[in-house]
C-alpha cells in the first residue's frame, strides 16, 4: 500500500472562527481546518499542522521552506516564497472585499494547488456557511433533520448577514492585541525586545531541523564605570546608544534584544561563526565610540560572545546563558571577543549545570544556613551575626557562595535563593528567641535585583509572620549586585520605606565599591551600612584612613550603624576602634560556622 503524502501546514491561531489554536484539544479548529481535513481524506495526502501553538509562526515557515501551505492567509498578506491567496471565504467589509483562504509555498507538491482550487470550486455558498456556522458555535448547532431544517436556513442567512461584520470585528481585535502584546514584549527605553519578547521571537523561529542557521552573539557591558562617573541617568542614554548602533549594521536577519543585565544579545542567520564574528566586531568598533560628559566606554568595559547553535543544544535559555558566559569569559582574558565551544566551555558547562539544578537543590534543603559572627567593636562581645548560604550539592560536594552567587546573580536567579535564606533565617531567630538569651541581630542578603521587585513586601511579610521573633533583630543587607534603572530605583527605595515599616532593619552592604556609592545614601533610608573589605584593608594609608574616617561620621550624623567587614589584622581592629566604627565582622572573630552551632553557641552566651 502507498504511503500517503505528509501535507505540511502552518495555522493561524486567532483567525476565530475560521481557524484557531484550540489550547483544550491541543491543535487547529476552525472552518478552514475542517475544510482542509475533508479535502485530504480519500485523496492520498496527510495533514501535519506545524508547531501547533499559540503564537503565528507563519512568516517564519514559509520563509524557511518549511511548510507546504500556509492557511487562514487573509488579502493583504505577502509570504515570503509562497503563491497568493487561494481564497476559501469572502467577506464584504466597510473596507471592501476580504478573502481568507490559503498560500502555498514553492516546497508544494506539484498538482496541490490545482486540487485544492478546484475542490474550493465546488462547494456551494450553503456549505460555505454551515461551515462557519459549525465552526463558530459546534454545541449550539440545531440537530440535522426535517424539523430542524428551516431554523438551520433561516440561522444560517442570518450568519451570511453577520460573518462580514464579525471578521471585520476579529481583524480590528487582533490588531489591538498584537499592539499590546508588542508593548508587553519591548524594552520601553531602547526599542528593541526584552527577554519576555525574545524568549517568544527566538522559539517561534529556531526550530529542530534550521538552528544550525543560527549563532547568538552577545554583547556585554561592564556599566559601573560609566554608572560611578555619570550617574544612573547615562546607563539608559548608553543602552539607547548601543540600540541605535544595532539597528545600522542589521541585514534583516537577526533578532535583537536587551537582556535582564543590561547586555545586548542578536540571534543571527549567519554561514559560519567567523561570519558572525565579524558582523559583531563591526558592531562593537562602532559600540566603542560612545562618549558622555564624564565618561566614555572603554574598551575592557565591552566584549562579544558568539555560540554556534549547531554545536550543542538549542534550548533559549541555555543558547543565552553560554553566548553571555562567552563574552564574559572574554572580558576577563582581556580580548574582545570569544566564540563558543570545545575545552573553552569547560567552566561554563559546569556552571550551566549548577543552574539546572537550582530548583531541585531549593526544593530539597541542599541550601544550608552558616553564619559568621559580628562583634562590638568596644568590648569583643557578640552581638549578631550574618546568615550565609552553602550548597551542599550532591555530586560535586558541600560549595562555597563564590562558586554560585555570582552566578545566580549574573543569571537573574538570585531571587529565589534570596528568599529561601529569608526564610532559613526566621527560623534560625525565632529558635533563639524561645531561648530567651537576649537580643542577637540575624542580617540575610538581599539582591538589588531581589529588593526591587514589586513583589518584595508582600513575599517578605509572608514569611516573616510565619515566625515569632522580635522584628527589629532581623536585618535585610542590601548587596553590590548589578545595576537597577532609575524605574527599578524607585521601586527599590518604596520597598525599604515598606520593610522597615514592618519592624525589619535596612543595611547597605559593601558600601564604598561599585555601585554603593553616598548616592544610595541620599536616595535610600537605611539604618546601616557595612564598609566593603577594599576599603578595611586601605585603613593603614593616610588616603585610605581618611575615606574610612568619612565614610563613619557620614553615617553616624545620618543615624546609622556602621559595621566594618573583612576584618582579619589586629592592626585594623585598632584602626577602626579609633575611628569610631561600631561592629566588626571577619576571620579574626568568627569563621562561618554552620547554624546549628551557632545557636548552641549564642544559646550559651547566658
């Protein structure tokens, strides 16, 4: 017996109710799929609908060859390599004379279009609306037979009257929800997709059988300099820079997007990984001529990953995660640009499997609690202590925070681990205050990231109030983790107001480097800061005893706590005392000790 011939079809999802994607029963209805259907059945051919789904990825389809018709094609559309429309519907509008029927590409077998035309041909105008009709409203169609027959006519006219001003309806509907869904999915500043529209764009073209076409390259910026110089303001005039530079060197062939950290990715139809290469390069030469009143890009602030999307697997995020360590991985060799694959991958792999099994490592407590102990700085006497995360992981052994904060952070995955340790630390002090040993002050890590998410308040007070303890013992310390605009800035300062209103205490980590500069200062309410290491082991030079000494009555004029990190000389102990710092916290106290001994130890202070 010969096999029938496989029929490829692209659909169209909200062509309602001529043809959708019915999520319920998982593929295409509508009045032309059952057309379709009724045309193959007998003659030798075999529907397969492509990539059923949600999204239109008919351009894509037809433009790769993928597909052999290209359905629910309304007058007006153009398809790359396809026929015009073999129009099935027609429709009077006050736009005039709509058709929607059918395109088939060049990839058509032979004597297809004939058929399907002539079949078309020979349905009468009743079947043509019954097939609406059944389309529109299957459970509400009257039952066939001699009673039912005028009620069917009389409906069925009726549809011929409305189907016009219906589709009419459905062509301004989609085009407001298609605006919407482009809003939804663009970076508002720059103009190019954000990752909610890549992710979207970039799995609706790569597909198994083209995504050896493809390379995404990444372009990643080192912005604290341009930040600590200019201000958070330039940071958004960069990107639109760096947008706009884009936009000129595009042939047509890529997909382009701004990515959570502020790094530029480009998916690109490209012959080779030198070619992409190369179309980067140019990109980034022009990238580099970026200047602003203070500062200007330096070339070790930018740098280019290009992975191969033949080499290894092509799932979104994984393509972005290796293209984004490429750049970096650049960066920190001092060169420009790195393609991906063979021993170079090494430590990406393994960092890509670290995040692979974030979740599950979450779900099954391999996240334990240590601390490291803070100290009064008159008297030595412990009064609380920092919760710290290690990653007990089960093949590669108990991992220090320098083997996946980093990466968390880099990866936009720190949230989740942020609040998991929140919770790890309500317990760890409502545990010590049923001891009833007196006040010992818990602070846990926050992410800028984590502290500018609308959400923030709401997830805190949920765990938070799960706990018996006395609030003002719990301190949040912000981290030097990564740049947040202007927007997320507000948002962040309006969660901290909100915080400290529940009773928790605010604290400012790593102040003096990076991005905690005396701006977040003058922008955030704190009631703490801690001094970055960098700046306790300067404290033996004039320069850097005079910054420290700053810094301290800054914050104690502002009313704030100051707490000194990274403290591992006596001669330091000595300097800090003299600048009146108040707490002291490093390897000259207190290791990082796992929780358990810690409460035994704070349980004991009597």
């Amino acid at each position: 017996m010969q096999d029938n011939i496989l029929i490829y079809v692209a659909g169209n999802p909200g062509l309602y109710p001529l043809e959708y994607y019915d999520s319920e029963a998982g593929g295409y209805a509508g009045a032309i799929p059952e057309l379709l259907r009724a045309f193959a059945s007998g003659r030798g051919y075999e529907l397969v609908y492509y990539e059923p789904g949600p999204e239109d990825n008919r351009a894509h389809l037809a433009e790769n060859m993928q597909v052999d018709i290209i359905s629910g094609a309304v007058s007006g559309e153009d398809f790359e390599n396809s026929s015009g429309i073999l129009p099935l519907f027609t429709a009077e509008t006050e736009e005039g004379t709509v058709e929607y029927g059918l395109a088939l590409t060049s990839a058509a077998p032979d004597g297809l279009y004939e058929e399907l035309a002539a079949y078309a041909a020979g349905r009468s105008q009743s079947a043509v609306t019954g097939e609406i009709l059944a389309a529109a409203a299957p459970s509400e169609r009257p039952e066939a037979g001699p009673s039912a027959l005028p009620a069917l006519i009389a409906l069925a006219l009726a549809a011929a009257v409305a189907i016009a001003a219906l589709l009419a309806a459905l062509r301004r509907s989609r085009a407001r929800a298609r605006a919407a869904e482009r809003e939804l999915e663009t970076d508002s500043n720059s103009g190019l997709l954000n990752s909610r529209g890549f992710e979207r764009a970039f799995n609706a073209t790569v597909n198994d059988s083209n995504h050896v076409l493809y390379h995404m390259v990444c372009f990643h910026f080192e912005l604290g300099h341009i930040e600590r110089v200019s201000g958070p303001g330039e940071i958004l005039r960069f990107q639109r820079f760096m947008a706009d530079v884009l936009r000129r060197h595009a042939s047509g062939n890529e997909l382009m997007a701004v990515g959570i950290n502020g790094d530029f990715f480009s998916l690109c139809r490209t012959s080779s990984a030198a070619e992409a290469r190369d179309w980067a390069l140019g990109a980034l030469k022009d990238m580099k001529t970026y200047t602003c009143a203070g500062a200007s890009l330096r070339d070790s602030d930018a740098s280019v990953g290009i992975f191969p999307l033949s080499a290894r697997e092509h799932d979104y995020s994984s393509v972005l995660f290796h293209a984004r360590q490429c750049a970096m991985s650049a960066a920190w060799e001092g060169h420009s640009w790195r393609i991906c694959g063979g021993d170079n991958c090494r430590a990406c792999d393994d960092e890509h499997e670290l995040l692979s099994d974030l979740e599950h490592a979450l779900e099954f407590g391999e996240f334990q609690l240590h601390m490291q102990f803070f100290v009064s700085a008159k008297d030595f006497s412990i009064t609380g202590g920092e919760a710290l995360s290690r990653w007990q992981h089960p093949k590669k052994g108990l991992l220090g925070p320098d083997r996946f904060i980093p990466l968390l952070e880099r990866e936009g995955r720190i949230e989740r681990l942020d609040f998991y340790n929140l919770d790890r630390a309500c317990a760890f002090l409502q545990q010590l205050y049923a001891e009833k040993k007196g006040e010992f002050f818990l602070s846990c890590n926050f992410s800028r990231r984590s502290f500018a998410q609308p959400q923030l308040l709401e997830r805190c007070r949920e765990i938070i109030c799960r706990y018996d303890f006395p609030r003002h013992e719990l301190i949040m310390e912000i981290t030097e983790s990564g740049y947040i605009n202007p927007a997320e800035a507000g948002q962040m300062r309006a969660n901290i107001l909100a915080v400290r209103s529940l009773g928790v205490q605010v604290m400012l980590d790593d102040f003096g480097m990076g991005y905690a500069t005396f701006h977040d200062l003058q922008e955030f309410p704190m009631d703490g800061l801690k001094l970055d290491k960098s700046l306790v082991d300067t404290i033996d030079t004039e320069q850097g005893k005079v910054i420290v000494d700053g810094i301290v009555r800054t914050g104690h004029k502002l009313g704030l706590v100051v707490l000194a990190e990274g403290v591992e000389e006596e001669w330091q102990v000595d300097a800090l005392k003299a600048l009146n710092c108040d707490l002291l916290q490093g390897y000259l106290f207190s290791l990082p000790i796992p929780a358990s001994e810690a409460l035994r130890r704070v349980a004991g202070l009597g």
